[in-house]
C-alpha cells in the first residue's frame, strides 16, 4: 500500500469521525446551525478522500474533478458556519458565484486542455480564500478571545497559510516534465494536510465545546425572562464587584427594587402581561445604567443592581429616572403609567463584607419605600444608620 493511500484513509477516517461528531453535537446540544453547516463540511470531504483515492488508484481525471468539486463544497461551508456562529449575515450570492467559478475552473482542469499548474492551484487557491474568510468570522467583535476561539483562529490562519503554500507549489508544475515536480508537491502534500486538517477539526470540537459550556452558564446565571443575571448569577458578579472595589478602594452603590402591586397585575391582567411587565421594566432598567454596571432579577419582581464607581447619590439619580420612566410605559391593555416601582438605596461600607451587607441596607430602604407610599427612592443614611428619602423623592420637597 502506498503512503498516499495510507495518507488518504487516514484523512478519510478522521472526516468521517468529525463528520459524526459534530452531527451528534448539533441533534443533542442545540441544534446550532454553524455545527450542522461544519458537519456537512466534513461529510462532503468523506466524499472527497472517496473520489481522490479512486482518482490517485485509477488515473481517472474525472475522479479527481469530483474530488475538487468537493473541495470546493466543504471549503465552502466553513466560513458559512463561521459567519452563521458569529451572527453575521451569509451572502449566498457570493459564495456561489465564487464556488460556481471555481467548479468552472477544475472543470477545465481536468479536461484534455488542463494543466498540471491549473489543477495544482484553483481549488488550493479557493481553499485560501474561504478558509480565511472563516478565520476573520471567527475574530470577535467587540470583546476579547475566549481560548477555543483564538485556538481555532490560528489553526484557521495556518490551514489558510498551507493552501497559500500549496498554490506556490502547484504554480510550479509543468506538464511533460515526468514525475519529479509532482513528487514534490505530493510530499508537501503528505507533510503539511494531515497536520493542519486534524488540528482544524479538533480545535473546531473544542470551540463547540466552548460555546455549549457558555450556553451552559447562560441558562445557570441568567434569567430567561429577562435577560438580567438571575439570583446565582448576581451573587458571583456581585461579589467579584465588591471584592474588587474593597481591595481597590472603589466606590459601589447598591439598589433594592421592586415593581409595586405587582400581583394586583397579575390578578387583573394575567400572567402574560405580568411577564410582559417585568421585561418592559429591566428595557427600562438597563437602559439607564451603564454596561459595567451590573443588574439582576432575584425573583418575582425584585430586582437588584450594583452601579460601579458611584455613591449612593449617584444610583439614587439613576433610579429616578427608571421610576420616572416607568411612568411613560404602556403595556398591552393597562393604561399608560400603570406601572410603577419602590427603590432602596445605599454604597458599600468600610465595614462591608461582602454583598449581603449591602444587600441588607438596601433591602431596608427599599422597605421604608414602601411604608412612605411606594413609588419612590430612598436611600440608607449612614450618618444616623437609617433609611432617609432620597434628595429626588417626589414628596421630599412637601415633607
């Protein structure tokens, strides 16, 4: 058996076991449409190591135009995938017009005028071209690289490298020169593809991998209601935060609140405009705080936000403008300002720690809230240890 044969099987067997793997992902983990796109990428290079081993056996050029037209297929499908995962939008058209000439161009190739040069470069050439489109999908926008993706992304960058190398070598090829120049571009070939290919498929398992685990910690910290953190969630934020800002002498202002008479909504209008409530509320919430800050639904109505770098002064302005926003809400068939919440303020203490000290003064301001009439803020003193209404309180000016 030849070590093209031998090198063949083993691209063929490591297609078809990624091929399976990532099918199996797809059905049991979310059926994500980037992992079935990639599936299918392997699935048709089973098909390609088929016909380029019936082609290298038989001396059969129709046998290896299938085998290019499959490359061109799966090469294809990659950054499809990769731009599926990343939300971005598929330009179809592109993608065939640019395979369609590629098929054109093997086509020829494989034809009594190809030549050597023209089969050794289009389709290692198109390769390049989508395996790099890939990679710059897989770059993420305006966030940092998590491990697998980086991972993923310079494998990418090496395949997409390789095939460069490729076309080099292939460029190279001279028909009527016997065997020497393809020699050595089979032996590149034979060092480089195994290599690259099974780097490429195990690092794309790992940033599958990757991204189920995070879908993971999406469904065990956030409400899927709202979208806020969940109770869980704030308490591991939360306390980062607090640690943080205690061992950089950081300012951290903390807020109780909850939505006022929120089971009479209920009651009256039914669990559907009650869940529609509560996301109106949070639009409302984090639209007036920053993204550093930090904003939570701990159940029912209650929620909970930590505003970083800001005293108790500060959140209490924040919070007046979410109460004073919700007064502007119209949901489904409750009239406009329906809707209304209670605040408790305060700031993280010398004393503090951790998040349940704020969490208590927080909670007892949000409490004398709700004593004083609702629909307000107040805000922990902690000049006299206890609850006073906040400067914006809208009946402080007739007390």
């Amino acid at each position: 058996m030849s070590a093209t044969i031998v090198i063949l099987s083993l691209l063929f067997f490591t297609s078809t076991i990624m091929c399976l793997t990532m099918t199996l992902a797809w059905q049991h983990f979310g059926r994500e449409r980037y992992v079935l796109f990639w599936a299918m990428s392997y699935g048709v290079s089973v098909l390609q190591w088929v016909f380029n081993t019936l082609g290298v056996t038989l001396k059969s050029p129709p046998m290896m135009f299938l085998a290019a037209a499959c490359i061109i297929v799966s090469s294809s499908l990659v950054p499809i995938g990769a731009r599926q995962r990343a939300r971005q939008p598929i330009r179809w058209g592109q993608f065939m017009l640019g395979g369609g000439i590629a098929m054109i161009g093997c086509a020829i190739a494989y034809s009594p005028i190809g030549t050597r040069a023209m089969q050794g470069t289009i389709a290692s050439g198109y390769t390049a071209v989508m395996i790099a489109a890939a990679a710059a999908a897989i770059w993420p926008r305006g966030r940092a690289f998590k491990a697998p993706e980086r991972a993923y992304f310079w494998v990418l960058v090496l395949f997409a490298l390789f095939q460069i190398v490729l076309v080099g070598v292939g460029s190279t090829l001279r028909d009527g020169t016997g065997e020497s120049g393809l020699a050595v571009y089979r032996a590149v070939l034979a060092i480089g593809l195994p290599a690259v290919y099974l780097a490429a498929g195990v690092t794309a398992i790992v940033l599958i991998a990757g991204d189920l685990s995070a879908q993971l910690r999406m469904l065990v910290s956030f409400d899927q209601l709202t979208g806020l953190l969940n109770r869980r969630g704030m308490e591991e934020a939360g306390a980062r935060a607090v640690a943080h800002a205690l061992r950089q002498d950081r300012r951290l202002a903390a807020v109780i609140c909850d939505m006022d008479r929120f089971k009479a909504v209920n009651d009256s209008h039914g669990h559907m405009t009650g869940d529609a409530a509560l996301r109106a509320f949070s639009r409302v919430l984090l639209g007036a705080i920053r993204k550093e800050d930090i904003a939570a639904r701990l159940g029912g109505d209650e929620f909970c936000v930590l505003l970083v770098d800001a005293s108790e002064h500060d959140a209490a302005d924040v919070m007046e403008r979410v109460r004073a926003g919700l007064e502007q809400l119209a949901i489904d068939r409750m009239l406009t300002g329906s809707i209304s919440a209670s605040f408790g303020v305060t700031a993280l203490q010398s004393g503090d720690r951790g998040l349940d000290d704020l969490i208590h003064r927080a909670d007892h301001a949000l409490y004398m809230s709700k004593q004083r009439g609702r629909n307000r803020v107040t805000v922990w003193n902690s000049a006299i240890g206890a609850p006073s209404a906040a400067p914006l309180d809208p009946l402080a000016a007739v007390a």
